[in-house]
C-alpha cells in the first residue's frame, strides 16, 4: 500500500511536465553540465540520475531550476514549520491545533485553508509578474541579479548553498512527512529515550 502511495506519487510528477518540448544541441547542454554553473558542486557534480535534462532547452531548464529553487524555498519554510508545530506553538487559533502537524492540518479550519491558498496565490502572482521583466534570472524575484552577477565567487557560493539546503530540506520534509504518517510519531525520533 505505501509502494503504491510512493509509485503514483512519483508518477503524478509528470503532470508538472512543460507541454512542449524542443530539442537541443549537444552543446547547450554541455552547457548545464559545466562545473562552473550554479547547482553543480561537489562530491556529486551534475546529478541527473533518470536523465530528465536530455534534449531541453536553455529555457526548460532555467524552468527547472526556478521550480527546484521554489521547491527548495519552501520545503525549507515546511521544515522550520513542522518543528514550530511539533514543539507545541501555534500562533494562530489560540493555540488549541493539535501539536502533531498532520493532524493539525486536518483540523485548521476552512478559513484558514483559504488564507493560505490566497496567501500562496499572491505570491505566485507576484512572482510571475516578476519575471516579465527585463534582465531576470531563474530565481530571483527579489532582483539580487541587478546588483551582483555570477562572477562574484561569494555570490556564487551563497546560490550554491540555498540550492543544496533546499535540496536537503526537500528530502527532510518528505521524511518528516513519511515517518509522521507510517508512524504517528512526529517530533524528533532521535534523542527521544
């Protein structure tokens, strides 16, 4: 039962899929694979284990690393929230949601479902609103790109670690969110007695 859960999880990922697809050189993108482009660091390097970057072009991949930066962002919020949750703070509903993030979840009531879709919603608005201007870049909604460009080797580490710890805290998330649903344990398994 949890495979199957797991399977059509994965399987429901290609409906994020760009509809077209064009095809592309080998050289653009070798382009991607270059050690110099944010994302690629070491001990992995360029980590494409299912192949998803063959034959795209520059566009769909700067569509997927804005949507694994995005991802990343707020897998990263996801986690601090789910230890905020399971350490007894609610800063809403006085407090009386449950300290268990799932079951919380399920007891937020439809008000405060809606504040949060139409909180998300404005924020995608924005974000798409963002991007059509002049000179953006994969990510940057908040404009950092006018002031500093990728040859700053501070810059380019800061991209670096915002892009590994939103990778670590996607992984994070899915397992706090595995263990709390197999087990119903929620908190912190590992300096429990």
């Amino acid at each position: 039962m949890k495979i199957a859960a797991l399977l059509s999880l994965v399987a429901s990922a290609a409906a994020f899929a760009p509809a077209s697809q064009q095809s592309r050189s080998a050289t653009e993108l070798a382009a991607w694979k270059d050690e110099t482009v944010t994302g690629i660091t070491a001990p992995v390097g360029f980590f494409d284990p299912l192949g998803l970057s063959a034959g795209k072009s520059d566009e769909v991949m700067q569509h997927y690393r804005e949507a694994e930066l995005k991802h990343g962002r707020v897998a990263m919020a996801a986690c601090l929230g789910w230890y905020i949750t399971a350490s007894g703070v609610h800063p809403a509903f006085n407090s009386q949601l449950s300290s268990n993030p799932l079951e919380a979840a399920r007891e937020l009531p439809f008000v405060g479902w809606l504040q949060f879709f139409l909180g998300c919603g404005a924020i995608e608005w924005l974000t798409e609103s963002i991007k059509k201007r002049p000179g953006y870049v994969a990510g940057d909604v908040l404009g950092a790109a006018y002031w500093v460009d990728n040859s700053d080797e501070g810059w380019v580490d800061y991209q670096n670690k915002e892009i590994n710890n939103g990778r670590l805290a996607m992984l994070a998330i899915s397992g706090m969110w595995a263990q709390a649903a197999s087990t119903g344990e929620y908190g912190d398994l590992i300096f429990r007695h």
